[in-house]
C-alpha cells in the first residue's frame, strides 16, 4: 500500500513551534494555578465598536419616562454612532411596575369593581416595547435605593428572579454574577422621570402594581358595607372621588330613570378640605359649581377645615377615626385620602434637591447643573419645574431628547478627537430651551354626566366634562400612553404625540 511522507516543512515547523511553546513555559511562565484562565487576546477587555455598550437610563416608566424611552428609540436613535470611534448604546429602563396605572381614572375605579375594568386600569408595559425589536432596550422591574453621583453608579433592588435574569444582560462582562436582590448600575446619561406618589395606595403606585390592585379591591369591599365616608382634599382627586362616590353607590339609573337608593342603604358622604374653596388655584366660579355639584348629590362639604391624624381599624369593628384641627374628631366606616402628593426622590443626594423634596433643574435646559457633568436630566412630576399638571410632562420631553442629543454627539465628538479638534462641531451643538406654559384645563366629573371644568379661560358647562374626560377617564387613550408615549390629551387635530 502507498504511503504518503510528511511534508518536511510542516514538520519543521510543528517542531520549532512545540520547541519554542515548551522553552517560552518553562522559563518565563510558572505553571497556572488551578482554575486560572491564562491571559490571551481573546481574555482581554474588547475596544472600538465591540467594547461595553454605554448604559442609556431612565428611571420611571409613567407618562414622562415612556414617553421618553419611545421618542428616544424612534427619534434619537437613528442620529446617534456618527463617527467610526463611537461607542454602542442600550437603553435600560428601571421601574417598580411591570404595569402602567391609569391614575386619571383612578376616582372611578376605586368606588366599585367594574366600573373600569382590571384591564383598562392596568396595562402591561413591556408589550408596548415590541415595535422596537432589534434595539438594545431592557426593562427592569426593581427600585432604585441610592444613587452615587460621581460615580455614575445606581444601586437598584430587584424585585424578583426574573428582574435579576434580566439584569444579568446588562451588567458589565467582568461584573460578578450575584443572586442577590440588590445590584449595582453604572450609567452614561440618566433621565429621572420617578413623578410623585399620592399619599393613598387607591390614586397612585406604590411600588408593584400588585398592591395598588390588592388596594382597590380592598377599598371596594370596605366602601360597599360603610355608611359614613369622607373624602380628604379639596383639591381635583378629593372633589372627583366623592362625586363618583355618590354617583355609583347612592344612585340608581340612568338620565331620567335615575333615583336615590333605599334609605337604608344610602351612604353618608363628607367632603373635607383645607381652603375655603374647592379647586384651589382655578377661578372661583368653577370651585362654586363643584359645590353646587357634590350638594346636589347629597354630600356634605365642610371647608377651612384641616384633618391632623387619621387612625386607621380605631376599633375591633375596622372604623376609622379621623381627627381635625378643631380638636375635635370623627369616627367613620371609611376614610380616602386624597391630600396631595410627594416626590418619589428618596434615592437623591440631599444637595440634588430643592426644600420641597423636588430634583432641582436648570429650568431651561433640564439638566442637573449641580452634578457638575453633562447628561443628567429630571422631567416631570419628580422635578422642581413641574407644577404636577401633564402638559409640564409632554413639553419637555422635545427639550430633554434634543439637549440629551447634544451631550452624546458632544462626546462622541471628543472621542473621534481626543486633542480638541472638533471643538467647532461642539460648539456649534445649541440647546433648546423650556418654556413653562400656565395651566390652561382642569376637568373634573362629579354627577353621571356632568362636572365642573376650565378650558382656555372659560368654565365648561357639565356635559362638555363628561364629553372630554368623565364619560371613560380617557382609558381609550391608554394605550397610546404605552405604546407609542404620546400625550392622552393631545390635540385631535394638527397635534403632535407631545401637545
């Protein structure tokens, strides 16, 4: 049989490499140590196009943190990696809900299950996310608990085995892989959009959204066997509450054929609040009709009256004992707070924020010039700017994108050319500026089909109300909301998916 001889070359060269491999161990390398993976090129840390991507991070995913993320990938996206040298981006957004609760129609939902459905109320988030297949985008379901500035460093709680899976993807190659609740995050730019929690569990998320719906039906069931309710706050959630209260529970029928329930279950409904009007800021005229409204209903309004201390299971029956500023008290079956809200900034460094509690922005620009660096935003309810009203949301979503822009194409820039050479482009890079519009609308339904409402300066009639919010809560715009960030009250005609 035929043999076919080595190829004295390659064999040549086999040889000198298995010398030269045996001689290079032996004198220079000690022998590794058990589980130590010897550096190679393939070990070292990647450069260029293939290096860690550079962590986009917007904490909240409400009406402003949506619609940022949205605008974000749709807009800013395509504008970014203009130069060979620049970085690779992923968007991470860090929430406490996987779900949005459609606060606007909280009054109603909180009076009886039903009224609007579970999933009305509630709309999963990461659906809306789908059109973006293809992107660097995650969510993740935890609360951010500390947040180091100079560091660029968040400290995140994770709220479950599956935010932790998550997590894992964008955390840094080298990082240790850790079960733990509590993570660690770096980011390049940051967006604070956390907006404000009301001090009720029924009118806001407080935390998952889970609880927000043990809440509810909570309240549901409370609200059906009480005879005596108040409502605290005089202000849009406290005079909507108690209408919606009468409405549904003592009333039955529609238009003409509606009527008082018996007697014997009728509810006793009072309305408390601090100012000597209702809607406090809006013209006289409208709080005057919002009494007129509640007392038509047969609810009792008592005004200039400030509640101090509310006790909640006062006794072995479950009634709540709600003390005023007259030193005297009130014990009742049920009792909802709807006295205002606070900032969720807990995580914020004291310096970072204004006397309030509210993250302190450059009005114009957004940015937190505290921080020394570019990059960091804060918009919405979270923000000292914002005066809690949605149109302080949606008008400067537009600023933030554009000035968030400017900082990452800044850096690029600095990166294509490291000696200043493209100082000119920079500086040629011009930001927008904010401008605070004064609250124009306020609408409030109260009766079936009717309200008390301002728009562009002139008091609605009852049915225009039920016309523009009251007769869904606007759940049909929900939607929006979530997949695409737009405003739930944009203009229907020549609008944009801000205004």
């Amino acid at each position: 049989m035929a043999t076919h001889d080595a190829d004295p070359l390659l064999s040549q060269a086999n040889a000198h490499d298995s010398t030269t491999h045996r001689r290079t161990t032996s004198n220079f390398a000690p022998p590794p140590a058990p589980g130590h993976r010897s550096p190679s090129l393939h070990s070292k840390a990647p450069t260029g196009t293939a290096s860690e991507p550079l962590n986009i991070v917007i904490l909240g995913a409400s009406f402003g943190g949506l619609s940022c993320a949205h605008a974000l990938l749709d807009d800013i996206w395509p504008q970014l990696r203009t130069t060979s040298t620049a970085p690779n981006y992923r968007l991470i957004i860090v929430s406490p809900s996987t779900h949005i609760y459609w606060n606007i129609g909280a009054p109603r939902a909180l009076v009886a299950p039903g009224l609007l459905s579970v999933e009305e109320v509630f709309i999963p988030l990461e659906p809306g996310f789908h059109r973006h297949r293809g992107l660097p985008v995650t969510f993740v379901q935890g609360t951010v608990t500390a947040w180091e500035v100079q560091e660029k460093l968040l400290t995140i709680d994770l709220h479950d085995r599956v935010a932790r899976a998550k997590f894992k993807t964008v955390r840094p190659r080298n990082a240790y892989d850790s079960d733990v609740g509590t993570h660690r995050l770096g980011y390049h730019a940051l967006i604070l959009a956390t907006g404000t929690s009301a001090h009720s569990d029924l009118l806001s998320l407080h935390g998952s959204h889970l609880n927000t719906l043990g809440a509810l039906s909570a309240a549901h069931h409370r609200l059906a066997g009480a005879k005596t309710i108040i409502v605290g706050g005089g202000g849009c959630s406290g005079v909507e509450t108690a209408g919606q209260l009468a409405t549904y529970l003592n009333f039955r029928g529609r238009g003409v054929a509606r009527r008082r329930v018996k007697k014997e279950d009728w509810k006793q409904i009072l309305l408390i609040a601090s100012t000597d009007t209702l809607l406090p800021g809006i013209k006289p005229k409208v709080g005057q009709k919002a009494i007129k409204a509640l007392k038509a209903l047969g609810i009792e309004v008592r005004l200039s009256t400030r509640i101090v201390a509310v006790k909640e299971d006062f006794d072995l029956t479950g009634q709540v004992k709600v003390e005023l500023d007259d030193e005297t008290a009130m014990v009742v079956d049920a009792y909802v707070a709807c006295t205002g809200v606070f900032p969720n900034t807990k995580f914020v460094p004291k310096q970072l924020l204004d006397e309030k509690g509210y993250v302190a922005t450059n009005s114009k620009t957004m940015r937190l010039d505290r921080i020394g660096y570019p990059g960091v935003f804060a918009l919405g309810d979270c923000a000292a700017y914002s005066s809690n009203y949605v149109m302080d949301v949606y008008t400067a979503v537009p600023i933030v994108l554009h000035n968030l822009l400017n900082d990452l194409l800044a850096h690029q820039l600095r990166l294509a050319s490291p000696y200043g050479g493209n100082q000119d482009q920079i500086d040629s890079l011009v930001d927008e500026e904010f401008v605070q519009r004064s609250v124009n609308s306020h609408l409030c339904p109260i009766s079936r089909y009717g309200g008390a409402g301002w728009l562009l300066g002139n008091v609605l009639p009852g049915f225009a109300v039920w016309v523009l919010k009251g007769h869904d809560y606007r759940v049909c715009k929900a939607a929006r909301v979530v997949v695409d960030g737009g405003n739930p009250y944009a203009k229907p005609v020549r609008g944009t998916r801000w205004e």
